[in-house]
C-alpha cells in the first residue's frame, strides 16, 4: 500500500502492558470507527506495513489497539511515532461543511476580496484547529472558525479567507489612562 492511498487516523505514542498493545492518541472525530478495525497499517515516513487488529478498546482519551504480529512490549515499543492508518476507500463519509484536514493541504487560500494568499501547507491541530498559508512572502494563520473561514470549494480546490488584512496587519494597542506620557 503506497502512503498517498492512507488517511492516518491515530498516532502510536507508547506501549501499553507486556503484549505488544500499541497505546494511540486518536485523529478521527469518529471513535466508534476504531471497533471496526480488522487491519491497521502502521508508517513512518515511506515504510507502511500492515497488521491485523486483535482487538481495541479506550483508555481514557486513548485507544488501545492489540495486533496480532506485535506480541511483546519491546515490539510494541519500536513502532512509538508511527502513523495509524486506513485506506483512503475505507474513510468514514462526513457532514456537509466537515472536511478531512489531510483532503485540503495543497488548496489555495483566497482572500473574499480576490487576493490570492498562498497555499495551504499544513493545518496546526489544538483547541481552535490553524490554516497555515505559504505564500505573501511569509506564513499565514488563520484559524478555521467561520468568522475567518468563508466558503471550501472542493472544485476549485479552494478556501475563501475572511478579513484577511486583520491578520497580516499588526493590532495597534491604544496607551491606557494609567500611562504617563
């Protein structure tokens, strides 16, 4: 299987006890989708090797996920930082306006007045998930929240970017009363 047909939907942080149980930070909004799982394919970079599911099962925030072909706790221990992935054909069909972050890397950001501000290279996942923009001669954020983010065009292979001066310009902080100027 060749990485570019994968959607990673977890990574192998730890071990978890002495079988080779993989302990997985998970990626998927959907967390039922990980009892389903027969096969997992594990990468790191361009290496991809697939094994089958013994059984999963969650851990507070993590999944914890027993392979047949991994039965030791050093075995387990070797694939820490690897990708945990499924094909791209066994991907869970989304809401309207919900979009896989890893399916709009490359789409151009265009700002709602025409501006073509660069290319999406990478999204910064946290509390408020980050569009990071290449182009401009520097790296644009822009949270994706609807008050940044207008309208996803998957034709176009698009992202419409709101208010976007804001974003570029500095914030001009007005000196407070207590200042002594």
């Amino acid at each position: 299987m060749n990485p570019e047909d994968l959607r990673t939907i977890g990574m192998v942080i730890g071990a978890h006890g002495l079988q080779g149980t993989l302990k997985v930070n998970p990626l998927s909004d959907f967390p039922e989708r990980y009892a389903t799982l027969e096969s997992v394919y594990l990468m790191r970079g361009d290496s991809v090797v697939e094994l089958r599911v013994k059984q999963t099962r969650w851990s507070n925030q993590h999944v914890l996920i027993s392979l047949i072909d991994l039965t030791t706790r050093d075995e387990a221990e070797t694939m820490i930082g690897a990708e945990v992935c499924v094909p791209l054909s066994e991907s869970w069909k989304l809401p309207d306006g919900i979009y896989y972050a890893t399916d709009l890397i490359g789409f151009a950001g265009i700002a709602d007045d025409g501006t073509e501000l660069g290319v999406l290279k990478d999204i910064h996942s946290g509390a408020q998930d980050l569009l990071a923009f290449v182009g401009l001669g520097k790296e644009l954020l822009v949270p994706f929240v609807s008050e940044w983010v207008g309208r996803v065009d998957l034709q176009a292979r698009t992202i419409e970017i709101l208010h976007w001066q804001r974003l570029v310009e500095g914030e001009e902080i007005p000196p407070s009363a207590t200042d002594d100027h």
